[in-house]
C-alpha cells in the first residue's frame, strides 16, 4: 500500500551486455535514507557505486518511513524490512538489464538480519551477503555491546554490576511485554516497540536453517560495535545447515563497523571519521564472490591487505 523510494545504479558497460547480476543494500538500525549516511560516511553510496564498478546492477532505498518512502516506522518490525527487501528483488527482477537468476541481497548491521529473513522466504534471492552482523540472539547482542560500553568508560565495578543488572531487567521486559509498567516512563518509551522487540527476538540459530542460499560474511577486523567473534559464529551455524550451501567468512583487517579504516574500532571513534571512505576491499571482496564459482561449504577466508 505504499512505495519506496530507490536508486538504481547501473554499471558503465550495461549497455553492451544483455544482463547483468544485481545487487540489493539492506540497511540497518534508524531512520536511514538511501545512502547510509553514518557518522558522515555514506555507506551504501559508496558501496553502490563500487559495486556498479565491478559490474553489478544496484539498488539501494529509504528505508520504509523516511526520506521519500511511505509507509509508517509506529509498528514496523524486523519481518516488515524483509517484505521491503522482497519487495525490491522482485521488482529487480521485473528490469531488463537484470539478469533475474542472480539476484543478491547485502545487508549492513541490523540490515544483515532482515536480510536474512528475507532470504529464508524468497527462492529469487540468489546469495546473501551480511556485513557487521550479529551471531547471537538479539538479547544477547544488546547486553554484550553495554558491557563492551562499560569497558570503555572504565565504569567501576560497584557501579558495573549495578549497571548490568538493570539492563538486563530493561531487555528481559523489552523482550517478553512483562514487567514494563515497572521501567521508568522515559525508558519504556525507548524499548516498548514492535521494532525493538523484533530485534531482541532475532536468532540466528533459528533462522539459518532456513536460508538456503550461499552466504558471505564480511567484517571489519577492528569492528568494536559488533566484534569478529559473531562473524565465526555465523559461520559454523551456516556450516551445520542440511545440505549446507557455501558460506565464506572474510575478515578485513584495519576496518571497523562501518567499514572504513580506523585506529581503534570503537564506537568513540566515529566521530573523527567523517569523510572517511568504505574500503574498496569490501566491494571487491563481495563481487569476486560472487562472480566466482561456489567455494567448500565449510571452508573461511581471512583476508590481509598486499
């Protein structure tokens, strides 16, 4: 019952070749347009335009409810991104200069989860492509970037466990609709949503079975934000699949969340970044993926810089 609203970036040799494969960017967490304007940095622009490069079709949008899409953001959850995402690969596969059999969907942050779930219900999708993105159960994730938050300040162990306690209340209640009438207004406010339930809620290890296209896992060796170990817990639940399909773990070393070169990896940190660009390693590294023949279902990639 809405629209949303698109670029479509298109390769400088379309017009001399019949089809080309395609690309859909799934964004991730807040009101984000079409580019991913992060910190600065528009990631997905950049990205697109890499990817276009190399040859690729792509679309990227305004996530549903901001910029120039419709649809309202009050009641959306993690499954409505997913009916967004098919919504573009069937539309992708509607345009003349794709070719409708390689259809992929690359998914950055809480991007990558929706990606997911649209793959495990879309047979069009061809090969999903997740970067930065969580291994664990969305309760898990929120508590272990708090702690990570906690670390970084250097917050005193009496004040820490305190800390830690009433997080875990805060994300217990989120998660299960008991117990917020006790959380502060301004606090249920925050988390008593569709949307952040649905994220508290994502498993991985419950929808991977489901997926049943090939699968890339790119990450910044520096990310902080979502660290390296999700990458590889991603990659053995891919890898534990029936009639697992192939999935490949690249980790790119100096880059952090957002893809980009950094010193520390830290959240912290991204404010001294802007202006900064996506490491050409990321769209090179998906691309040759993807044009290559399917690797070993149980083999990984760690990628060093020459």
């Amino acid at each position: 019952g809405f629209s949303l609203a698109a670029t479509l970036t298109t390769p400088p040799q379309t017009a001399a070749r019949l089809r080309s494969p395609a690309v859909v960017l799934v964004p991730g967490t807040g009101p984000l347009e079409r580019d991913s304007v992060i910190a600065g940095i528009p990631l997905f622009a950049q990205l697109a335009g890499d990817l276009a490069a190399r040859g690729f079709v792509v679309v990227r949008y305004d996530k549903r409810g901001v910029g120039q899409s419709g649809g309202r953001v009050e009641t959306v959850t993690l499954q409505d991104y997913a009916d967004d995402v098919v919504a573009a690969v069937r539309w992708l596969e509607k345009r003349p200069e794709v070719d409708k059999r390689r259809i992929a969907v690359a998914g950055h942050g809480e991007g990558a989860s929706v990606a997911l779930l649209a793959a495990a219900r879309e047979k069009k999708i061809s090969a999903v492509v997740l970067t930065g993105a969580t291994g664990t159960r969305g309760t898990e994730a929120v508590l272990e970037q708090q702690q990570n938050s906690l670390d970084l300040l250097k917050t005193p162990e009496s004040e820490r466990a305190a800390k830690i306690e009433l997080q875990q209340k805060i994300v217990e209640a989120a998660a299960s609709g008991n117990g917020l009438d006790a959380l502060p207004a301004e606090i249920r406010a925050r988390v008593d949503t569709p949307w952040y339930r649905s994220l508290l809620l994502f498993d991985p290890e419950q929808i991977l079975p489901k997926v049943r296209q090939p699968l890339l896992i790119v990450h910044g060796e520096l990310d902080k934000q979502v660290p390296p170990h999700h990458a590889r817990r991603l990659e053995t639940l891919a890898a534990a699949r029936k009639k697992a399909a192939p999935v490949k773990v690249a980790l790119l070393p100096g880059l952090n969340h957002l893809l980009v070169p950094a010193k520390t990896g830290e959240t912290a940190e991204y404010t001294s970044l802007a202006g900064s660009r996506v490491s050409p390693d990321v769209a090179s590294t998906i691309a040759d993926w993807l044009a290559s023949p399917a690797p070993d279902a149980r083999t990984s990639q760690k990628q060093r810089q020459p």
